[in-house]
C-alpha cells in the first residue's frame, strides 16, 4: 500500500513538474515574441505622431509653456524660428516636476498623472526618442504579462491554459500597436487586469481580501 502510495505521489509530482516547465516554456516563448513584434512594429516610426507630442509635452512639463504660446498667439509662434525652439518644449529642464505636471493636466487636459510621471522619469534617464514610449511600454507589458498569467492561472486552474493565454494576448496585433505609442493605453492594460485578478481572489475568498490598495472591501 505504501509502495502504491509513494508511485502515486511521485507521478503526480512528474506531471506537476512536467506542467510548470511548459507553461515557462511557453512564457518565454510570449515575451520574447511579444518584444520582437513591438520592436518590429516601431522600427516603422520616424517620427512622434501629433498625440505622442501633447503626452511628451505633458511629461516634460511644458503643457502650459505650450497653451500660452497658442492662447497668446507670441512667439514663437506665427514668424520664422528655428525648429530648435519648438524642441525645446520636448525636452526636460526641470527634473522631477511632478506637482507642475499634475497642475498642468488639471487644468489643460483630463487624463490623471501616473503615465505622464513615469514617462518623465523615464525619459530623464533615456531622453526623448521616437522609442521613449515603447521602451516605457515594453516594462510595463512584462508587468502586465506576469500580472494577466496569474489572472488566468486563477480562473483556470492550469498553468499551460493560463501562459496561453499570456502568448494569445502578446501576439495580438491591436495589443503590440498600443505600445509602439507614448500613451498611457499599455498602463491602463496593467492596471485593468491587476483589477479583474484581484476582484477574482476576493469572489473565491472573501474571508481574506487581496490588496486593499484597490479600495475593494468586503461587504459588511
């Protein structure tokens, strides 16, 4: 009995193992594809689009610099100035200026502060590039990756359905166009899936809520 005990425990154990090591196998395989596709896709920019430029100025804090030109209608605008001038608006002189960047979006836009913060530390260590966003993007996509495996892994029960799910959801063509833009879409993703998984934990346990940083409380 012992002997038919420990065979059945060792299987098993070979098919836990088994399992996880193709589910790893398959992330890899997500992320390392999903990286090559997004890289791909932004090797066909050039330039910023007219979107990236209003996010850029945002993070670099230059949101009302640039709303005073156009309201003011002074220069630079509307006579001859070297392009450099313009730039300048794109570029960071001020670091760390969160509280200016939050002032600037209350007043001139509607989008809250999060991606333009991380996109103005990021783009002090990096600069501003054509690739600023997609490389913010790509860290944010690996956190999104590991954070959507976890969701499904919990909603599934199985760790080769749930890395399916991650490569399903890296290939599609819409989720790698998305990241190839400064634009705060890829964080949304993050933030919406982190929100469904720990919903999710609170259906299956509500005797012990997930984090409470996302204001979820059990019903008294």
């Amino acid at each position: 009995m012992h002997t038919a005990v420990a065979l059945r425990s060792g299987q098993v154990y070979n098919t836990v193992v088994k399992s996880t090591r193709t589910a790893t196998v398959i992330l890899l395989i997500a992320l390392a594809l999903g990286t090559g596709v997004r890289i791909s896709a932004n090797l066909l920019k050039r330039t910023v689009e007219h979107d990236e430029c209003i996010y850029i100025l945002s993070a670099t804090g230059h949101q009302s610099a640039y709303a005073d030109i156009v309201s003011g209608e002074h220069a630079p605008l509307g006579e001859w100035t070297p392009a450099s001038r313009w730039k300048e608006l794109l570029l960071i002189d001020d670091k760390f200026c969160f509280q200016r960047i939050s002032r600037d979006l209350a007043r001139y836009d509607i989008h809250p502060p999060l991606y333009f913060w991380a996109l103005h530390t990021w783009s002090i260590f990096f600069g501003i590039h054509h690739w600023t966003g997609l490389s913010l993007n790509l860290l944010i996509f690996l956190f999104t990756a590991a954070v959507l495996f976890q969701l499904a892994r919990s909603t599934l029960s199985n760790d080769i359905n749930a890395a399916a799910v991650v490569l399903l959801w890296a290939l599609s063509p819409y989720s790698a166009l998305v990241s190839t833009y400064a634009r705060p879409y890829e964080l949304f993703v993050l933030w919406t899936v982190l929100a469904v998984w720990q919903i999710n934990e609170l259906a299956k346990a509500p005797e012990k809520p997930p984090w409470r940083a996302f204001g979820v409380r059990r019903p008294s």
